[in-house]
C-alpha cells in the first residue's frame, strides 16, 4: 500500500538545540498512530514540521505524493491540523472561524459534516458566540472541527482530548475510529494518554529527545488488549530505563 | 512578594529593564510630550498675558492624561488577567491596588516634571504671577482626567466592553465588503481596530497637535486641523491592526492549503477601505484650510507613515511555507 505520510531523517532544530534529530515516519491509508513520549521529546514539533508549520532543518516530508517543501499547497490539501486552544482567534465567532478556515480550504461553505460532528459535539449551541467566551473544552471543540473540516485524508491531532467532557470525548474517539476503519482518514496523534493509544492506535511510536525509540504494531497491541501484564506504560518504562 | 500587590508587577518591571532604554522611550515618550505641550500652551500666559491659554493646556492636560491612563490601564489589565498570570492566587483587590499605585506614581511623576517646566518656561517672563494658577490648572486637569480613566476602567462590566465579547456589529454590516475566498478576515480587522481605538490612547495625538496651534489662528483652520489629525490618527490606528490581524490570520492559518494571492487581496480590502474612507475627511479638513499645498503635503505624509502596515501585511501574505 502506498504511503500518506513519508517523513525521512527529518530534522528542526529552535537555535543550537536540535528538538528533532532524524526522524523516519510513514503512514499508510487508515492507519491510527500514537505519538507517545515524555515531555520535550518533539511530538508537538513533529506534528508541526508534518503540518508545514515548524521550519524543517533537513530531511523530506512527502505527503499525498507532494514534497511538503517543492509543493506546500498540494501537499497542505491533505493534512488537517487541529488548533491549539489558545491560538484560536477570539475576535471571530466559532462559526465565522470555521468559514474563514472552510474558505481557506477553497470550500464554498462549512460542510455539512462539519456542521455534523458539531452537534455530536454539543457546540451547535454556542457557534455564534465570540470564541474570547469558550471555555477551554469549547475551544478544544473548536479546534478539532477547524483541523477536520473539508475531511483531510491525514488527520494530525496533538492533545485533543484535553478539556473535553467523557460525552465529547467518547463521541469523538468513535468518529475517529470510524474514519480509520472506513479507510477514509489516518491519524496521527500525539497523545500522553496511554490507555487512549492502547485501546485505538493500529500502530504506536515512541519518541525520545527527538528520535524514534521504539514502535508497537497492531499484533503487538492486540496482545497488550489481551494480557494487561504486557501494557504499553510497562514498555514505555522499559524504553525509557534502557536509555537511561 | 507581598499579597497587597499584584505578582505581575514585578516580572513586568523585570521585563521593562531587560528591553532596555527603547521601552522606557516608548513608555514615557508621549506623557512627556503631552506634559510639554501643556507648558508650551502656558506660555501664551507667561509671555503675552493671553488667560484662555492656560484654559487650552488645562483641557489638553485632562483630554491626553484621561487617554493615556485609559489605554494603559486596560493593556494591563488585559495582560493580568487574561495572560500567564491568570491562573496566579492573586489576593482579591491585588490587581486594582497595584494598578492604583502605579498611576498614582505616574500621577506624581507628572506633577513634578510639569512643575519643572513650568518654572523653567516662565523664568523671566512678565506675566510670572500667573504662576501658580497655571500649575493649579494643569495639576487639577492631570488629576481629573486620570481619576476619570480609573473610574471608567474598573466600574463594573467596563473590561468585557473593552475585550473582544463587547465589540458589536457595524451598523452598515456591508456583507460584500468580506472577500467570499477567505471569509471574516475583514471581520477580524475591523474588530480589531475597533478594540484598540476604543482605548483612546491614539487620541492623545489630537490634543498634541492642538497643542502646537499658534495663538490667535482663525477657528475654521483649527477645524480643519482637527479633521486632518483626527482622521490621520484613525487611519495610522486601523492600519496596524489590519496589519497585525492579517499576520495572526497568515499564522493560524500556516497548515491550510492557503492560497497566499488570494490572502493578499483579502487581506488588503479593509485597510483600502478604511483609507478611502479616511481621505475624505482629509479633504474636507483640506478645503476648510484654504491651504491646498500644506493640506497635499499632509496627505502625502499621512499615506506615507500609513504605508508601513501595507508592506507588513505584503511580508506576511508572501512566503507559501516556512519549509
């Protein structure tokens, strides 16, 4: 199968301090991968380099069969990054941010599902408030729907359960995993959450100072499913004691 | 530190000394200069005996230090509790107590150096008696104009008012004026602007050019002055934060698949519009001068020092990828 995402030897480096040193990352169609790593290991910054945001050092990212840096534009049509809370404007309401975000993806109007996943949401209610009035779990909401909207083949999340309610966030596992079973989307999430990346993830990826330490495959996974002593806290620890 | 004062005071005031003097000249620049301007009007008294001259820089004195202290006031109030500090267990009252303090501070601050000028300005001069009147005038003036800005900033529901929930909608929605390609850009310019002139510190420029008015000038040419400055000061204020929304906009945006020409012309519709709106202003203020060489010059000016905000939002929208 050919693969959505092929991130080769990418490096970002903020100043003299080199925060991703040579990543080797691919994903196919309707894969589910967790990012998971201690704090400071790059997952927000891989994410960011993937997206096109964070300046890459060296390396290729090629998305949808476009390099990321020759074609930013075609290879931007297939990624959705969902937005950081507190970087959502607060001037615009969540409806107008998410027609500003639609005519940035060259739609027309916000989609229809879009409009959808806000109701399974429960953030219909307050799209026609101004955003500087959202609770933290609204904007969360918010920021899922903008990096979801126009249904992007490779779904990038970085925290997204953050802040959402156990209605919110059991909804929206349930359309995520809905779209990688479906083969529609893939996702790659960044997430501290252990049990999430268990229970959903088809792959999962250790990321450690910049690198990647280790990998779980959905046979490796299904096996922790079934035998709770073999836990991915259990080989994170281990990973983590052998690099120690 | 203690819990009578609020924690940001201190890591703001350790902030400002690392930025070094450029923060202090941009803190301190036009307080000093409105308090220049208020003993330059005094002169009119000291020197040629003219009474309505101190009533001038008595009004410049309460309309500049009402603007100042309102602008200013809010900025911190803002950053306090909406910034990294906003989860901070401030004491209740911490965040007025300091900010009471730091303007009763500038307050003083203010009456001394007004003092000082005022003594330099008047040495020698014929009408000196007039002295204390005139410090009595400005002094009262600093203190009414700066006790109304307090009033105003912390009465109740004054901060939403000022904060991106108490922006309302035009009365001339004007729909097509938002380019259909990247929607509510507009919006977010005009909502922007709109924050930042409601905090009238861009005002304050009215009153120092009023300032500078020779004695004696024609009513129909200080009219006409107030138009060319107050719609200059507008168009300087709606052109940067055009330019600073478009930039937050371009960013936000950064993993879109944002077609960078397309962001440009949306981009630049506000500011067009808003300068269009401002010339005629301009004309009229130009026209009521009867002086069409210095009103063009002041046109050309105004267009000049606006052009900046242009060039940013051409740097923002130009660049498809950090990569």
């Amino acid at each position: 199968m050919t693969a959505l995402l092929r991130a080769k030897r990418v490096c970002v480096a903020y100043g003299d301090a080199r925060v991703l040193d040579g990543i080797d990352l691919e994903i196919t169609r309707g894969e589910f991968v967790a990012l998971i790593g201690p704090n400071g290991a790059g997952k927000t910054t891989l994410l960011h380099a993937i997206a096109g945001i964070a300046p890459v050092c060296g390396g290729t990212v090629d998305i949808a069969g476009h390099d990321l840096a020759k074609a930013p534009r075609e290879a931007k049509q297939s990624i959705g990054l969902a937005i950081d809370p507190p970087s959502l404007p607060e001037l615009l309401t969540g409806r107008e941010g998410l027609a500003l975000f639609a005519g940035a993806r060259g739609l027309p109007a916000i989609p229809r599902t879009t409009l959808a996943l806000a109701e399974t949401l429960s953030l219909t209610s307050v799209l026609d408030r101004r955003v500087a009035s959202y609770s933290l779990g609204m904007r969360q909401k918010l920021g899922i729907l903008l990096g979801l909207i126009g249904e992007p083949p490779l779904l990038l999340l970085d925290e997204p359960f953050n802040g959402l309610d156990p209605r919110s966030a059991l909804a929206f596992k349930a359309h995520l995993a809905a779209l990688a079973a479906k083969g529609d989307a893939s996702v790659l999430l960044a997430t501290h959450s252990l049990d999430i990346a268990e229970r959903h993830a088809t792959r999962v990826v250790l990321l450690m100072d910049g690198r990647v330490r280790r990998s779980w495959d959905a046979d490796e996974l299904a096996a922790m499913r079934e035998q709770p002593e073999r836990s991915l806290e259990k080989g994170m620890a281990e990973a983590c004691e052998k690099e120690s | 530190m203690s819990i009578l004062w609020h924690p940001a005071l201190r890591a703001d005031w350790l902030v400002l000394r690392r930025t070094g003097a450029i923060a202090f000249v941009r803190i301190l620049g036009v307080p000093v200069l409105l308090l220049t301007c208020c003993a330059a009007l005094a002169c009119g008294d000291f020197y040629r005996g003219y009474g309505w001259c101190l009533a001038a820089a008595a009004l410049l004195a309460l309309g500049g230090s009402h603007a100042i202290a309102h602008q200013g006031l809010l900025d911190a109030l803002e950053r306090w509790q909406l910034g990294w500090c906003a989860a901070l267990p401030v004491a209740r009252g911490a965040a007025a107590r300091t900010l009471l303090l730091i303007t009763i501070v500038a307050l003083t601050a203010s009456l001394v150096i007004v003092t000082v000028l005022l003594l330099g300005v008047s040495f020698g001069a014929p009408h000196r008696g007039d002295l204390p009147y005139a410090f009595a005038g400005i002094a009262l003036a600093l203190v009414a104009g700066t006790a109304l800005a307090i009033l105003r900033v912390f009465r109740r529901g004054a901060f939403a008012a000022h904060h991106a929930d108490g922006i309302r909608e035009p009365v001339l929605a004007a729909e097509w004026l938002n380019d259909p390609r990247l929607p509510h850009l507009l919006d977010w310019q005009r909502r922007a602007a709109l924050v930042r002139w409601r905090r009238g510190g861009s005002l304050v420029m009215v009153g120092l050019v009023l300032g500078t008015v020779p004695m004696g000038a024609p009513m129909l040419e200080v009219a006409a002055l107030v138009l060319l400055v107050l719609s200059w000061s507008w168009l300087a204020l709606v052109m940067r934060a055009s330019a600073d929304a478009t930039s937050l906009a371009v960013t936000l945006l950064g993993a879109e698949p944002l077609d960078m020409r397309r962001a440009r012309l949306a981009s630049f519709r506000y500011p067009l519009v808003a300068a269009a709106c401002a010339l005629l202003p301009m004309a009229a203020g130009a026209i009521l001068g009867r002086s069409g060489v210095a009103a063009l010059a002041w046109m050309v000016c105004a267009c000049a020092f606006s052009a900046w905000p242009f060039v940013r939002i051409l740097r923002a929208t130009r660049a498809e990828s950090p990569a």
